[in-house]
C-alpha cells in the first residue's frame, strides 16, 4: 500500500523494471542507483558473488563507458556500475550508504557469510546499533540489518 490506501504493482518491461503505482493517473517510477566506479571487476564480483545480487545485463566501449547491471534481489531496483570516461570514481563518504533490509536473521546471516569480512563501526549511531556494516572495494559502506 502507498499512501491512502494506493496499490502497488510490479512489472517487468524491456529489461527494465518498472513500479507502477496505481494512483490518479498511473504514473511509472523505475529505480536504478548508478555510481561509478575505478574497480568495475572487483566491484561487481563483490556485489554480485558475494551480497548476491543478480547480474541482468553489461555493456563494453559504450562511448567509452563499460557497465554491469546488477538486480537487487526482491526489489524492482536495479544497481548499475560503470567504468571509463574521463572522470575518476568519487570518493566514498562515511553517510553514503547502501542499506540492505532482511525479512529474518537467518537470510542476513547467510549473506554475511558470503561476505566474509569483518565487520566495520558505522558513523551513524543509530546503524551501529541497528546494521551490520561492510565495505565494498571502492570503500562505500554496505549495510544489512533485518526489516522492523
């Protein structure tokens, strides 16, 4: 449900997905998260091996640009990782974060595990309270921790 009692529906479209929220006029959202990267290779096989996102598409030389995308398990968002171009990849911020929320302990340990790092002390007070944090090879922070 969204808002006053609006439904939600899921969609598959073109390889892209699509949240279509049934309000007055039917507006489509679609969510992808793109940042770039320095380490395409390392960071995908992070994301995609070991948090176990799964790999939907990729692309090679685009203007100059390389990319994978990468589908978040039990959304309709997708992460994109890109490469190239004349600019390098931002710098990691200590409040930039990926949040990942599990419906039990068990799936949230099971992708810890897969991780097999040691867990790092977020900024944040309330998510060193609350999350497990994780830092991918470009040294942005993952966070899992169980939906409330």
């Amino acid at each position: 449900m969204v808002g006053s009692g609006h439904r939600i529906r899921f969609s598959h479209t073109v390889g892209v997905f699509r949240l279509r929220a049934a309000l007055r006029h039917d507006r489509l959202m679609q969510l992808r998260i793109a940042r770039h990267t320095d380490r395409l290779d390392e960071v995908v096989g992070f994301y995609r091996d070991r948090v176990g996102f799964r790999e939907i598409g990729r692309f090679n030389d685009h203007d100059g640009y390389d990319g994978v995308f990468l589908e978040i398990p039990g959304t309709c968002a997708q992460l994109e990782l890109t490469t190239g171009g004349d600019h390098r990849a931002a710098e990691p911020h200590p409040e930039s974060l990926l949040v990942l929320y599990f419906d039990t302990e068990t799936a949230l340990d099971e992708v810890a595990g897969r991780i097999a790092q040691t867990p790092i002390i977020p900024a944040n007070p309330y998510w060193r309270a609350h999350a497990r944090a994780y830092v991918d090879p470009d040294g942005f922070q993952l966070l899992i921790t169980l939906t409330t």
